[in-house]
C-alpha cells in the first residue's frame, strides 16, 4: 500500500478508536473500583442522543458535549443506586440500562423529531490541526488533526494513569476494588467511592456516544452505538486494565473497524457482510481468549454489604 493508503487507513483507526476509548477509560476507573458496568452501550447511545438534541437547539457543540456528561453522569448515579446502596446484580442492572436507552432514545427520537424523523445532518465538531505535527506522514493526520474531544481523550490516558497509580485517591479506589472490607477498616467509604467511579464511567462512555453524534456521524441513527459499548468491554480485558493498555487495544480495535470499510473498498469478491462482523468476531474471539488471565479485582463483580 502507498502512503497515502496508509494515512487514510491510519487516521481512519483512530477516528474509530476515540469513542472506544472514552467508554472503555469510564469502564476501567468502574471495573477498579469492583463494578462491571455492561451498560455502556446504552450509556453512549444516551449520551450521542442528549449531544445531537442539545447541539441542534443551541448551536453549540460545546453545550452538546455538555449535556452528553451531565446525562451520563445522571445515568451513573442512578446505577449506582441499584447496584450499589441497593445491591442489586451488576450484570442485570447494566442489561437494563442498555434496554432503557434503546427505548428511551427510540421514544425520544420520534417525539422530538417526528415518526420518520427530519433531516438530523448539524456542522458538527470541527478539527484544530495542530501547526507541524498534522503535517508528519501517516501519524501527523491520524493525532494532530483532531476534534477537542478527541485530543481530550489522549490526555486522559496519562492522567487517569496516574491518578489510578500514584495518587492517595487512586489507591482507594484500587483497594475498594480488590477488597472493600479491608479498605473500610482503613477507613475508605466504599459505598462513596464506587458511587463517584460510576459517575465518571457514565459521563466518560456518554462523552463517547456524543464524540459519535458530534464528531464522526453529525447526527442520531437509533442504535448508532453499534456494539461498541461491548467492544469497550473487551478493550478494558485486553488492555489489562491499565490506562495504557486500553489505549493500545481501543487502537487496535479502531484498526479492525476501519478495516473492514477499507476492505470494502477493494471490490473483493467477498460479501460485504464478512468484512461488516469482523469487529464483532474479533471482540468474541479476544474475550474468549483473555477473560482468564485479565488480572481483574479481585472484588469485581461482588456486591458490598456493609
């Protein structure tokens, strides 16, 4: 492939990747505190959903990016109440989320905009290249020609890394993760702490839902986010729960998603509908592979009871 091929491919990866990793960074804080959150999926929905109705009204991308968080961060107080104060199971409590926002979102949509819908196309978010690195061959396109939200979420790797590893709040968390009952008797809440890590994972997976309205599609499709609040999942398990990890592997699978169009495009004779599931069959294959050795909490998963 010339050079060119490999730009196109390169920034193409990386234009999926962003929304994988703002939800798969939510997931991990989540999932180190000792909650599983499969309701990413209908986290990102709700989130491109308030971005796209907020950013039509006001004009504003800002103010859509807004209410994407301020939705996502509601809908990870709410599930934290359930799963949390409440003890309910993770697993169903997250199912129902991602059912809520299937029909949430449905409703809304032809509420708002009628029963087929109008024409939702808005400017969207527009790119600042950054003056020399957007011009480097194949990288500088693929991360220094990029929308705000984008280059927001390569500055969280390093600082949820850190925050995570090095910082005394970081170590709560980890504790409450791998053994709540210890870390209540050094005197960390438990209930607070995965209370405020579900409030970040939702507002970082709706953060990735509006990257999708805002930046990639320009409008709302119902069930845009398209499994990939499970390929989130997947990422967090194949990037070891480590910030750096998931960065590598939302990487890697943004590469397998824009491969699939590029592949698309050679006019293979192959039908279009093998190269459509390889993201998908990737994920399956990448869970059954690594859900054993992932390292996860050890607490992961369990309720807390006091």
């Amino acid at each position: 492939m010339d050079l060119t091929l490999w730009t196109a491919l390169a920034s193409s990866a990386v234009t999926m990747a962003v929304p994988l990793l703002l939800a798969a960074l939510g997931e991990l804080i989540a999932e180190r505190a000792g909650v599983i959150n499969i309701g990413l999926e209908g986290l990102m929905l709700m989130g491109a959903f308030a971005a796209l109705v907020a950013a039509m009204f006001s004009g504003s991308t800002v103010l859509g990016v807004g209410a994407a968080l301020l939705v996502g961060a509601l809908l990870g107080a709410g599930f934290a109440f359930f799963v949390v104060a409440r003890g309910a199971s993770q697993v169903v409590a997250g199912t129902a989320l991602n059912l809520l926002a299937v029909g949430l979102t449905g409703v809304a949509y032809r509420a708002v905009f009628g029963v087929t819908g109008a024409a939702l196309t808005i400017p969207g978010s527009s790119a600042f290249p950054i003056p020399g690195l957007s011009r480097l061959p194949v990288m500088g396109e693929a991360f220094f020609d990029r929308t705000p939200l984008a280059y927001a979420s390569f500055l969280l790797v390093p600082c949820i890394d850190i925050a995570l590893m090095r910082t005394l709040p970081g170590l709560r968390l980890r504790m409450v993760g791998e053994n709540p009952y210890a870390a209540e008797t050094q005197g960390v809440a438990v209930a607070r702490t995965r209370t405020i890590a579900l409030v970040l994972c939702g507002a970082l997976a709706a953060a990735g839902g509006a990257y999708l309205a805002l930046a990639y599609a320009r409008t709302f499709v119902e069930g845009m986010s398209a499994g990939r609040g499970f390929i989130a999942l997947a990422i967090v398990i194949v990037g070891r729960r480590s910030a750096r990890g998931v960065f590598l592997a939302a990487l890697f699978f943004g590469f397998a998603t824009a491969l699939q169009f590029h592949f698309q495009a050679l006019n293979l004779n192959v039908p279009f509908q093998v190269f459509l599931i390889l993201p998908y069959v990737l994920t399956l294959l990448v869970l059954a592979g690594y859900v054993g050795s992932s390292g996860a909490p050890a607490a992961l998963g369990q309720p807390y009871e006091r």
